[in-house]
C-alpha cells in the first residue's frame, strides 16, 4: 500500500501532499496577509512579534525564515540587524507577494528569496544562526524531515522558533474555538479570499496538527536541546523555542 499523508481531514498520497498545498497558496497569495489580520483580529502580528522578540537576533546573523513567503517574519527580523534573512518558501506566488511588498517598503537588500521545500532545504549544511518558521510546519508531508532539515542547515547553537496554531484551546474554550474555526474562518476565507475550501484546511489540518507536548517530543528528537514552550492567547497558538545541538 502507497503511503498517505492528511491534508486536512482527508487522507491523500503523500507524493501529491506538496501540490495540493502550493495550489492552495498560490490561490490565496494576494489576500493570505489580509486574512491573517481578519482571523485573528490582527493577534497574528503580536505572536510574530514575541517570535522576533524571544529570538533576540544579533547583528551579524544570517537567519532561514521557511515557509516564510510574504515576509513579515523576515522584515522584523532584518530590522532587529542581522546581516541577512533567507526566506524559503515552497510556493512562487507567496515569494512574489513577499518580494513585492518589501520592495514597496523601500528594502532592496538584506532578504534572499529562495522556492524550496521545508522537506529538503535547497540551502548548505551548517550556514544559518537562527531558524524560522511560521504557521508552516502544519503543511509539510513529513514533519519528522523538515525538523532534521532545520538542524541541518543551522550551525552547532544555532537557535529553533517555530510558531503556530495549537489543535485545541485551554480548557472551556474549545467549543467556541471549534465554532469559530469550522464556521467563522470558512465564511471569511469565501467573502474575502474566494477560496472558502482553504479555510476549511486550515482549521482541519490545526486540528491534525501534533499538541505542544507531541511536538516538543519531536524537537527534541530530531537533535534540538534546551527546548521551551510558550502558550499564546489562551493556548490558541504556541511557540517553540530550542537549540541545535
């Protein structure tokens, strides 16, 4: 029997997991920030923000920010001075979002833009400080291999962030996050992106995704210590934070 993977609640051959994500990226590429602001009422923007603030970048840096396509990650990330950002991402239509957007904010150096897979980085063994990623882990096919890709491309000490959303709420919440996640994120993803079935993946595949303790077990074991984890906004999203052994 072929191997499967989800995508979202439906079990599809994992070969065709990386296509089926990148088709519904490009289709929500020009509205993906938009809808991040209207999911979270704009909270999205604080989580990145205590990412950037927990990795305490310094100058001189070079840091891989994956899935990382319109690049507000990588903005803040230069901002702070580090001496470059590589944004990877595995869908072109994010890339040109990303590229566009930061040429309009007047940056013309400093962010590589890079079309690759989490799954085998298109990037040198040991080269990178530091290793982003946001609410992109929940997308790759083996999530086993893009965690030994970031060890892979960081240098020993090199520093492990990952953000993104948790598959349940604190404890009372979760019928509300549930309603909002299965009724409110479709609805929006239809009136203002067009696309209402890439909303319906996004809440299923937050609700595949591994709970904090799943994942930090996976970190760890992929060759990452002194792992910590944050809960933000009521355990909606968390944050991870290790170094490359």
């Amino acid at each position: 029997m072929s191997e499967t993977a989800s995508f979202g609640y439906r079990e599809v051959p994992a070969e065709a997991k990386a296509g089926l994500v990148q088709d519904l990226f490009t289709q929500v590429a020009g509205r993906y920030d938009l809808m991040n602001d209207l999911m979270s009422l704009g909270i999205h923007r604080l989580w990145k923000a205590e990412m950037v603030d927990w990795l305490r970048p310094r100058p001189g840096w070079r840091v891989v920010d994956v899935a990382g396509g319109t690049g507000d990650i990588a903005r803040a990330v230069l901002d702070a001075g580090v001496a470059g950002v590589t944004v990877v991402d595995l869908t072109p239509a994010m890339l040109a979002e990303g590229r566009a957007r930061t040429v309009d904010g007047g940056r013309l150096s400093g962010i590589e833009w890079v079309a690759g897979n989490a799954e085998a980085l298109p990037l040198p063994d040991r080269t990178f400080d530091a290793y982003t990623v946001a609410f992109g882990l929940r997308n790759v096919t083996h999530l086993d291999r893009a965690l030994a890709e970031a060890r892979r491309v960081l240098k020993p000490g090199g520093r492990f962030l990952a953000l993104e959303f948790a598959p349940r709420a604190a404890a009372g919440l979760n019928d509300l996050y549930d309603l909002y996640s299965f009724s409110v994120l479709p609805w929006l993803g239809e009136k203002v992106a067009a696309d209402r079935e890439a909303y319906v993946y996004l809440a299923e595949s937050i609700r595949r995704f591994p709970d904090p303790e799943a994942l930090a077990r996976m970190i760890r074991a992929a060759g990452f210590g002194g792992h910590r984890h944050r809960s933000l906004s009521c355990g909606i999203a968390q944050l991870h934070g290790a170094t490359r052994l």
